[in-house]
C-alpha cells in the first residue's frame, strides 16, 4: 500500500478495492466508470445472488476530517447516478430486471495499513 495517495490515485485504488470485493461476494463486473453527459457511474455489476444489475457509488477515504464516506453521496450526487443508470437501462436495452443503486465506502488506514470495506445496499 503506498505511504502517499493523492486524490485521482486514491479513487482509483478505492475502486478497484471495491471490484475485488464484489468479485468475491458473488458479483459480476459489467463495466466500470461508465460515462454519459449525465453523470458517471464507477461500478455497475451484476449482483449473481439475487440477479440484480447493481450501480454502484464508491466513496474512499483515508480519514475522517470530512465525515463518513457515504455522507458524500447526497441528493445531487444521487439524482446525477440515477440518470447515468437510466440511461444506462434505456442504452443496453435492459428489461424486466431489478436494479438497484449501492453505495461502496473504503476506508484506507495508512499508518496501521489497513482497509474496511463497507457495502450499503439499495440507498434509495
């Protein structure tokens, strides 16, 4: 783990952390950074439990001097992701399929090189 991440670095590393997570809670990943003019989406994945298509959000953090990594995802940010994905949906021609939007927090602990993985399902 490096000493010293800066803040492209550093989501990057949160959000390949979050893919090997999903990888072994039984998701599969369909695309990352997903991009349109309304928004980005970092992860969406097919969660092979319960056949949903997962949009997943993640927020990495290093401290807590700004609060806790989901409190960053706040209406704007959501309103911003639920259009990414319904543009998304309409794209890939996706039908009769659940869908949710999650919420993946890293907490990345430099000194004690240690990482926490939280995963909050369906935010909204």
């Amino acid at each position: 783990m490096q000493s010293k991440l800066d803040k492209i670095n550093l989501g990057k590393y949160g959000e390949k952390i979050a893919c090997e997570f999903l990888r072994k809670n039984k998701y599969k990943i369909i695309t990352q950074n997903f991009k349109c003019k309304q928004g980005e989406i970092d992860i969406i994945a097919k969660d092979l439990n319960y056949k949903d298509i997962v949009f997943v959000e993640v927020k990495t953090r290093t401290n807590l001097n700004y609060g806790i990594a989901s409190e960053a995802v706040n209406k704007n940010k959501i309103e911003h992701i639920y259009k990414s994905a319904q543009f998304y949906i309409l794209k890939n021609n996706i039908k009769n399929q659940n869908l949710r939007i999650d919420v993946i927090e890293i907490y990345i602990k430099l000194k004690e090189k240690k990482i926490i993985v939280n995963h909050i399902k369906n935010i909204f």
